[in-house]
C-alpha cells in the first residue's frame, strides 16, 4: 500500500474531517465522553489505531475499486470489520462451550476479506514496535499469521479435514489462549451478579452506583417497548422458558469506552433459567452504530439488506460466530436500532501485557490467523443468511491459490507502511487533542 505523503498540517486537517464523518452527532450530544474516549486512544499508537476504524478504510478507500486476491466473491465475504490483535477473547457459546475466538462484531459488514487481514497485520506491526521488536521480527509474525491463515482456510475448503481444525476450547487451545479460557472457567455468574446487583426485599435488583443511572418513569417504560420488540427477534430455540424473560429491574448507563462513547445504553435483569437468585441473567440494549466499512462499501444490494445498525450487527454475528450467544437479538428505540446481548460473566480479552517472548507471540499470532480464518469461512452459504451465497472458504482458498508467493508479501508491506502511517497519526492527533484543535471538545 502506498500512503499519500501529508504534512502534518493537511494530516491533521483529513483526520479532523474523518473523526466529524465518525463521530460529529454523537461528540456533540456527549462531548465529555469523548474527551475520555481521546485520552483512551492519546495513550498509545495502538489504541489510537483501536479507535480510528473509519480512518482506516478513509486511507483504504482506492481499494474498493479492487485488488489483488479480490474478486466478485472475496470482495463480498462477511467480514469482522474491526479485526485488530485485541478484539480476540473468550465467550460461552450457544451449546454452553467456552470458545476462543473474535468476540466484538459492533463492526461487522461485507466487503473484501483482505481488509480483515490488512487490519490486523497492521496492529500486529504497532504491537511489535511498542515491544522492541525489530522490523525483521515484526515480518516474520505477520508471516506466521498469514501462514496460519491460509494454511486453515485451505483445510476448511477441502470437506476430507474438516474434523481436523476445531475450535479452540479448553481441550484444544495452548498457551495464553488456555490461560485467558482457563481465566473465564473460573468466573461465575454469581460474582457478576454480585458486582452490579444486591438483594432487597427477597428479590434482586440492580445496586445503585457503579455507572447505573435510575430512569425515570417514561423512559423506562419506552425500555420495556423495545424489550418486548427485542423478543420477537429471538430464535425459538431461546424460548425455551417464558419466565426466563420476566423483568426485574432497568438501569440506563452511558458508554464511555474506546468503542462506544457518548452511546446510551440499558441493563435488564431477568429471571434467567430458574428462580434461583444465583441465576438470573443482565442483558444490555445499546445503540448500534453505522459500522465504519460501510461508507465504502456500495452495493445497495448490502445496504439494504439491514433494518438497521441493530440488526445489520446481530445477522453478522450470528453468520460470523458458530452458536452465538442464545440472547443475542436486535429492537428499536427511539427511532434507532439497537444491539441486545448478555452481559456475560465468561468474558475475557486476549491480554498482550504479559506476552512478551518472540516466540511466545508468534505462536499466539499462529492462532489468531487459524481463528481469523475459522471466523470467515463460518460465514457463508451454510449461516443461514442469503447475502452471501456461496462458500467463503473455497472462494478464498482459490484466490490465494492463484499467488500463493504474494500473499504474505502483501500483508507484511502493508504492516509496515500503515503501521508508521499510525504511529505518525498518533502523534499529530494527541498535538490536535492537547492543542484543543478539535471541534465541539
């Protein structure tokens, strides 16, 4: 990839004009939260790259028109949309299996599945670079990933060794991959219901505090309208008990993360399985976002294939993710779609602090690519969506056969350059925070 040669100046001025694109409606409703959110992404290159999606496809945006491994299948493949080394975690899936895998699809949309692959070379190169590593070292992890990669997507496209790449669980991960499910195992719905909620009266309720905010009587009631709606999205199989979905209490909350500043969201307490205390279950309502892919992606066939953001996320996640969480669903409120999902207690990102040997990472790396490839080739003909008709596994199996020799070759360039490219942005945008050059904060 060639990136256009700037001044800081006219930088500044772009990404400016990206960042009103992104975020102008919501810093405008909730500046203070992203105030928090800049002082997040102004800690590291990393976590300005975390934040700055719609930068990324702004500076990829000539591509839309092709490139190499492309195609009229590999251009419209489901992709993660968001893929970075720290959007990997544990969840519990739909058969109650602890999964490693991708576990945020706020992003999710179709486009070319390169895309996904570039990404996540890139934030490969700004993690090797915050550890020392060498230019040297940096292209050899983003080979191991594009090995890892190709080497899975080939061995899901021939039906015969399909048995032969699980998921990774408990029985099959290594090294920080067990640690982070062997982390998971060990937390306890109890003790996430401890942490947001007491007992009053014989009955649990949420604890006040804690970044809850009461509602008031209207705004709760137009919560409930969207829950009602929300189970109506459900797949019967969800259904299964009908007090498993009997209210309990409603707290708003105000996201203030990376992700998801300024965005108003909701926490309901349900029955859960039983009438046991320990069991009931928190989901959250939170407003979807247009995902940042999507202003470069132009077929209306795509486009309106969505209600909206809600359900645009919810449809991607189920096609991306096997057995996704049985609570996932998608409402409206106040015009606006909503994503609903549990907060679940079996939660935990992929920690890069403590992984810190060269050969440790490339292993974790190895994985990333294997999951990276798992997590497209679930997303095709067999989902159980039309969007994408045919099989994502074979049809990129067939474009990377075309040139195997150039496909590491691709991503490692690409690390490199949008890696600097990112380390450059990082510092002309924490000039623009500080200076206080950034509209409406």
């Amino acid at each position: 990839m060639s990136v256009p040669q700037l001044n800081d100046e006219h930088r500044g001025e772009e990404i400016l004009a990206v960042f009103d694109t992104a975020f102008g409606e919501l810093l405008a409703a909730d500046p203070a939260a992203f105030r928090v959110k800049f002082r997040k992404m102004a800690a590291s290159a990393f976590a300005f790259y975390r934040g700055t999606a719609g930068l990324f496809y702004h500076d990829l945006d000539a591509e839309k028109r092709g490139g190499p491994y492309l195609d009229e299948r590999t251009s419209r493949v489901w992709i993660h949309g968001d893929l970075h080394a720290e959007n990997f975690g544990t969840y519990m899936d739909a058969t109650g299996r602890l999964i490693f895998n991708v576990n945020d699809f706020d992003e999710a949309y179709v486009g070319p599945f390169t895309w996904d692959l570039k990404r996540l070379s890139a934030s490969l190169a700004l993690i090797g670079y915050a550890k020392a590593l060498s230019d040297e070292q940096i292209s050899e992890l983003v080979e191991v990933y594009a090995g890892a990669y190709r080497e899975r997507v080939h061995a899901l496209a021939t039906g015969a060794k399909r048995d032969e790449v699980p998921p990774f669980t408990l029985d099959t991960a290594q090294g920080p991959l067990l640690d982070a499910l062997r982390d998971a195992r060990s937390l306890t719905r109890f003790g996430l219901l401890d942490s947001m909620t007491e007992i009053r009266d014989f009955e649990r309720r949420f604890a006040p505090g804690g970044g809850s905010i009461e509602l008031d009587a209207a705004t709760r009631y137009k919560v409930l309208a969207a829950f009602d709606g929300y189970l109506e999205t459900l797949p019967e199989t969800s259904l299964t008990r009908p007090d498993s979905y009997r209210v309990k209490d409603v707290v708003g909350r105000r996201g203030i993360g990376i992700g998801s500043a300024g965005l108003p969201s909701y926490n309901i307490l349900l029955e859960g399985h039983s009438d046991a205390l320990e069991n009931d279950v928190v989901i959250y309502i939170k407003q979807a976002q247009t995902p940042a892919v999507s202003r470069h992606i132009t077929d209306p066939a795509i486009r309106g294939y969505f209600q909206h953001e809600g359900h645009r996320t919810v449809i991607s996640q189920r096609a991306l993710q096997a057995h996704a969480d049985p609570w996932l669903g998608w409402t409206e409120l106040d015009g606006a779609g909503q994503l609903v999902a549990e907060v679940s207690p079996y939660a935990v990102d992929l920690d890069w602090g403590d992984i810190d040997d060269p050969e440790e990472i490339a292993a974790v790396v190895a994985d990333l690519g294997r999951a990276t490839a798992t997590m497209h080739a679930a997303a095709d003909d067999t989902s159980g969506e039309s969007l994408v008709p045919f099989s994502t596994e074979r049809a990129i199996d067939a474009a990377i056969a075309a040139d195997e020799e150039g496909f590491a070759p691709l991503l490692v360039d690409f690390a490199h350059t949008y890696g600097a490219r990112a380390r450059a942005d990082h510092q002309i945008f924490v000039d623009l925070f500080r200076n206080g050059r950034i509209p409406g904060l």
